[in-house]
C-alpha cells in the first residue's frame, strides 16, 4: 500500500513532464513560424532591392566614366570582369534567402511530424521528421556556401574594381 502514492506520484510527475515538454516543442514550432515568414519576406524583397541597386550603380560609373574606360580596351575587359564578379555576388545574395526559407519550412515541417508521447522520450522523430530534417540541413549548408560564395565574389569584385581606379 505504501508503493500505491509514490506511483500515483511518479504518474503525475511523469504527465506533468511530457506536457511541459509538449508545450515546449509547440512553443518551438510557433518560433520556427515566425522565422519562416521572416525568410519569406526576404526571399521576396531581396530580388527587387538587389536588381534595382545593382543597375543603378553600373550605369552610374560607366556613364560617368565612359571616355576613360573606352580609350584603353583593357580597361573595358577589367569593367567586364568587374561587373561580371559584382553581378554575381548579387545573384548568389538573391539566392541565399531562398535557400533558407525552404530550409525553415522543412524544419517546420519536420517538427509538426514528431509524435508526442506520455512516456519518456516524450517528443520522438518519425521517419518523416528525419528526412524532412536531413533535408533542411542540405539546404542551410547550401545558403551558407552560397553566402561564403557571394563574399568571396564580392571580394574579388571589390579588388578589382580598384585595379580599374588605379589602371591609367
């Protein structure tokens, strides 16, 4: 008889623990929500801000700087290749919110797949969840190649970009 109240206490404890831990991993996903929308936001701005930006500012130097660029036909192949590393860093930049909105939305995905249970573990992956995971991790590993992409275009760009303002 003295077991019967520490059990009937153990099944509280244990109810109260998987509904905290339920709660949590609601509470998560609501997060991952929010951060699905933000990446949406941005997947669908970004395009529009880059492109915009991006012409106004080679039309702008090469207009201003026409005469000196077309006396020398190497200075045009440097503006070539200036353009061509500065127009894709942007075009990866474009890239990269897209990449990780769909792997939020593969996060989320994977989180609202989990089963709940009463007994510990109370939160466990499905087969589903785990590829949904594995697949959310492809893309975030590809936005951040993509993004170390975009510097490194960007970098080389920049420099020679300056190789063109010191080019006689």
């Amino acid at each position: 008889m003295t077991d019967e109240p520490e059990l009937e206490k153990t099944y509280d404890l244990r109810i109260r623990s998987a509904e905290r831990a339920h709660d949590d991993r609601r509470t998560a996903l609501q997060s991952v929500g929010g951060q699905v929308l933000s990446f949406s936001n941005s997947a669908m701005r970004a395009p529009a801000l880059v492109a915009a930006g991006g012409v106004a500012a080679a039309l702008g130097f090469y207009s201003a700087n026409y005469g000196r660029l077309a006396a020398n036909p190497e200075n045009l192949a440097i503006f070539n290749e200036v353009l061509f590393w500065l127009f894709g860093s942007l075009l990866l930049t474009v890239i990269a919110p897209g990449l990780a909105y769909f792997s939020q939305i593969l996060f989320a995905m994977a989180l609202a797949e989990e089963e709940y249970h009463w007994k510990s573990p109370y939160i466990r992956d499905t087969p589903k969840s785990k590829r949904r995971t594995m697949v959310g991790q492809c893309f975030r590993w590809a936005t951040i190649l993509t993004i170390g992409a975009s510097i490194v275009c960007l970098v080389i760009g920049g420099f020679s970009f300056l190789s063109l303002i010191h080019a006689p």
